[in-house]
C-alpha cells in the first residue's frame, strides 16, 4: 500500500504521522507546559481624606501611587494644594491626605464654586456673575454684595477663599 502511493501522497502521510506522534507525546506527558498566571496582588485599605471630593476608606492594591487613589476619591477639590503632594509616589502609608490651599475667587468658575458649603450651583452662577459685572472682586468680604450670601454663609467659607 506504501508503495502504490505517489511521491507527495506518502510525504503528506509522513507528515500526519509525525503531527499524530507528536499530539500523542504532548498529550500522555501531560500537555504543554505553560507557566501559571502570576497571583493577584495583595488589596490595602487606605483612608484619603481634605481636599478630594469623596474622602472615606479605600481598597486599593498594594504599590499603588497617590495619584490613583486620588482619582478613585473622585478628585482633588478645586482647592486643594498638589503643590506639596507627589502623585506620582507610591503610597506608604494607611492615611493620605491631600491639604487645603484656598481657591481664587476671581478665577473660580461656577463649578468649582459648588464644592464649597452651602453654595448651589445657582448661587455659584449669581458669585460669578457679580464678579463680570464689577471686574472681579476686590476683597472677599465683597462676597456679602452677591444676592443670597449673608455674614453666616460668608463666615462658614470666608477660609476657604483668596482674591490673590
């Protein structure tokens, strides 16, 4: 039978021999070795609290850099000081916070002006509003001109504001 076979028809059943004999080999000595996944890494519980949006306890993996976990926190608010945070730095410690600067109130757009207590965005769009119509605001103080805005309300947020 061998013999009756064509030149390539006897090549071409060498070849399925050869793929079986090698299938057969891979598949009694257990298959092909493969190297196993590498284990998840390890979770840490991480408390970020001041200037981000949603401050509160975290799980995050471990070796993960401030920045990631800023941005898990939904953010830095619009006064928060980066200056003195590295986001770039592996976090190594339990407790990260993120330190209170003070947000320009001539630059503030109404968005960033939400985050502060007890100011809506409709109050924010009125802050800002009074701010185009006088060329910015002289003094934070200034703040109590702005319809809406009364000593209480300006004290609760007076700290948290510059003009510089």
């Amino acid at each position: 039978m061998w013999w009756n076979l064509r030149r390539e028809e006897q090549l071409v059943l060498l070849i399925l021999v050869g793929i079986f004999t090698v299938g057969l080999g891979v598949k009694l000595m257990g298959g092909i070795p493969v190297s196993p996944p590498p284990p998840p890494p390890e979770l840490m519980t991480v408390k970020i609290c001041g200037a981000v949006k949603k401050p509160g306890w975290y799980r995050i993996p471990e070796g993960s850099l401030v920045g990631s976990l800023i941005k898990k926190a939904g953010g830095p608010l619009p006064w928060a000081d980066l200056s003195v945070v590295n986001p770039a730095s592996p976090i190594s410690s339990r407790v990260v916070y993120i330190p209170e600067g003070k947000l320009n109130l001539n630059l503030a757009s109404v968005e960033d002006l939400t985050f502060l207590p007890g100011i809506g965005p409709e109050l924010a769009d009125r802050i800002v509003s009074y701010r185009d119509k006088i060329g910015g605001f002289k003094s934070v103080s200034q703040l109590k001109q702005v319809p809406g805005i009364g000593e209480t309300r300006l004290q609760k947020i007076k700290d948290m504001l510059t003009i510089d």
